[in-house]
C-alpha cells in the first residue's frame, strides 16, 4: 500500500469522519494529496477546527512509530474505499475510516453472523453459545464477536473448533489483545481467524471504545445473536446497532429466574426473532445467506454417556428442571436417599448432564435436552 503513512495519519485524525473523508478524497485525489493542502483547500469540507488543525500538522513521529509496529508485525490496514473492504460494513451510517487486520483478510469478505452476550454468563449460557456458534460456522457462516470473556470467548472457541476460522473484533489497538484472560484465545485467533480494529496501536481499553467496536461487530454481519445478556448490557446496546443498520436480531430465551435471560427477553419483546435451536437462525438466514444446516451433524467430540442407558438415571433426569432445581426437591420426587441422589447427580455433572447452581441447585444442560427431550404428559 503505498500512502500507507498517510492512511495511518488520517486513522490518528481526532474527530475525522468517514464521510467528510471520502468528501475530501474525492476532491484532493488521495490520502497524500490532503496533507499537501492549505487550510483554504479544507474549508469546503464539515471539519471541526480541531480535526482541520491536525490534518495541517499531523503527528509523523506517531506515525512512523504505528508504521514500524505493523511491518514487525505483519498487520495491515484495510481503508474503507478499499476493493475488498467487507460490503455490509461499508453501508452502516458511521463506517470506519480503516480497519487494521492481523490474520486470515479474507475472512471478512465471507457472511458474517455476530454472536454476542454477558460477561458472566452460566455454565448453560456457555455451552450455548459455544454449540450454536460451532454448528452455525460448521453451517457456513463466519461468526463474528468481540473477544469479550463469557459469551463472546466461547462463540469464538465454537466457531475455531469447528475449523472455520472467527472474527475478533478488538476495542483497542491489535498490539495488544485484550482482556488478558483471553490472551491465549486470541493468539489461536491470529493463528486460525482474524483479529480487527478500527483503533491504532498503542490504544488502551477505554470505555468509551467498545460501542464503537459493537457497530463493528453487528456492521460486520447478517445478524446478531444474543445468547445470555441482563436487562442492562452492553449486548443490547450491540442489539440496539444491529436493528438500526438493517441486520437482523435473533435471542435465546431462558429463565424467567435467570437476571441474565431479562436482556433476552427484553429483546424478544421488541421485535428480536426468538432462537430455540441453531436451525431457527438458518431458517431465518439461509435464503439471504446461501447456507443450510449441516445434516445430521454432531459435535466431532460429543462424549458417549453409558447413563443414557441407565433407566435410574434418565429417571432422575427427567425430575430435573432447567430451571435450579434444590437437592431436596429432587430427593422428594424421585423417593430415593439424599446420598444416591448427591452421588449420581455428581456422575451426571461430570458427563455434562447437569449443572450445578449455587445454594446446592442443579438443572439440566442445553445439550441433554436436545437429545432427549422431556416427556410430554400423555
């Protein structure tokens, strides 16, 4: 790229849009051609005195400084008037100038669904996303998040063991990745996907970047996915950009007791599809997208239960709600010992069936109830 230092210049711009910036290109001819104009030659464009001041006296030494940083590093910077800056980001009201891009580009010319969601989630919200991510890339979209821990890390994790690669999209600069819990997630995603950001090197974890970065992630996709969000979440903010760009939005129910399915059915109420299986989503997006569910497909590494077997255990099971259920109300439904019912519900938690809640509560997994649904009162 050979005005890469100017690109780099207007990416350090305070305050510069996309738009007064295509205004500019436009007229001034390249990214060079603007740092060789006079203060005159800027007036026509709707730029504030700050951002005009800096376009005439730009920061070079930062400049050089982000440029050694990138060619030691191998990332590159994909201007928005680029031939293969990724479409459905060029069409949201407030495209970045740029994107700098470490790992697998093309990535972000494949469709795209963004699957995001708490923090903090339960161990069933977890196990969610990681199952819907990893069928829906097997399926043929490239799911897209925000690197964040919870939600987001196991989307990513889904989707790369799924063999399809993932977009990251950071809200710092790709110099480091962030947070550093998930450090080793996001260097299997340089290796195997692709890590973006609109921030240069050398940009911390500020607050006020990661709504930008959500209009990155939902810009990016056909659709977002919210798994597990509280009735305050920055996921619903992400929600919120998604509906207002166009894209679809597309929620997981839970729990009327789960604070963390509130966001969700916040979302249901306002319009968002409700998404009960993987496939809900297909449906929705497979005409658009050109993908379909894979046919009878199971995870690579599903573990075989002998209790699957076990009528004692399937019993048990079935007594088991998905929501908290307590280990006394279990013991008075099946009318076993308080001792058996620990040991086997230990068994279970341990081969996935259940999970465990605070204050001595199990309820049963996304994944058992799939494949074996509760019995219908006959």
């Amino acid at each position: 790229m050979k005005d890469l230092r100017f690109w780099l210049a207007l990416v350090r711009t305070p305050g510069l849009h996309w738009h007064a910036l295509e205004a500019m290109l436009a007229s001034l001819q390249s990214a060079e051609g603007i740092f060789s104009a006079a203060r005159r030659d800027l007036a026509p464009f709707d730029l504030s005195p700050t951002t005009r001041d800096a376009l005439l006296a730009p920061d070079w030494e930062r400049v050089d400084r982000d440029l050694a940083w990138m060619q030691a590093s191998g990332c590159e910077l994909l201007p928005a008037n680029a031939p293969d800056f990724p479409a459905m980001l060029a069409r949201i009201p407030d495209p970045p100038i740029a994107l700098f891009v470490r790992g697998n580009r093309g990535l972000l010319g494949r469709l795209q669904l963004a699957v995001v969601g708490s923090r903090n989630p339960t161990p069933g919200g977890r196990e969610t996303a990681y199952d819907f991510s990893r069928h829906l890339a097997s399926a043929g979209l490239v799911i897209t998040s925000g690197l964040a821990t919870g939600i987001d890390a196991e989307a990513h994790r889904g989707a790369l063991d799924a063999g399809t690669g993932t977009v990251a999209v950071c809200g710092t600069g790709l110099d480091r990745l962030y947070p550093k819990s998930n450090l080793s997630l996001g260097e299997r995603i340089l290796a195997e996907g692709v890590l973006v950001s609109e921030f240069p090197p050398e940009t911390p974890p500020l607050a006020a970047n990661f709504p930008r970065r959500n209009r990155i992630v939902s810009g990016l996709s056909l659709g977002v996915l919210v798994v597990e969000a509280a009735y305050r979440s920055g996921s619903l903010i992400t929600a919120r950009l998604a509906s207002e760009q166009g894209r679809e939005v597309f929620a997981i129910p839970g729990s009327i007791h789960n604070p963390l399915a509130r966001g969700c059915h916040r979302l249901i109420r306002d319009g968002a599809k409700l998404v009960e299986r993987a496939d809900d989503v297909l449906e929705e997006l497979g005409p658009l997208a050109g993908v379909a569910a894979p046919a009878n497909q199971e995870p690579a590494d599903a573990p075989q239960h002998d209790v699957d077997a076990d009528p004692q255990y399937r019993a048990l099971l079935e007594q088991i709600g998905f929501d908290p259920t307590p280990v006394d109300v279990i013991v008075a439904r099946t009318g076993l010992g308080t001792d058996v019912v620990s040991s086997m519900l230990l068994i279970l938690e341990l081969q996935g069936k259940v999970t465990a809640s605070p204050g001595g509560r199990y309820a049963r997994t996304a994944t058992d109830a799939a494949r074996h649904p509760p019995r219908e009162p006959k």
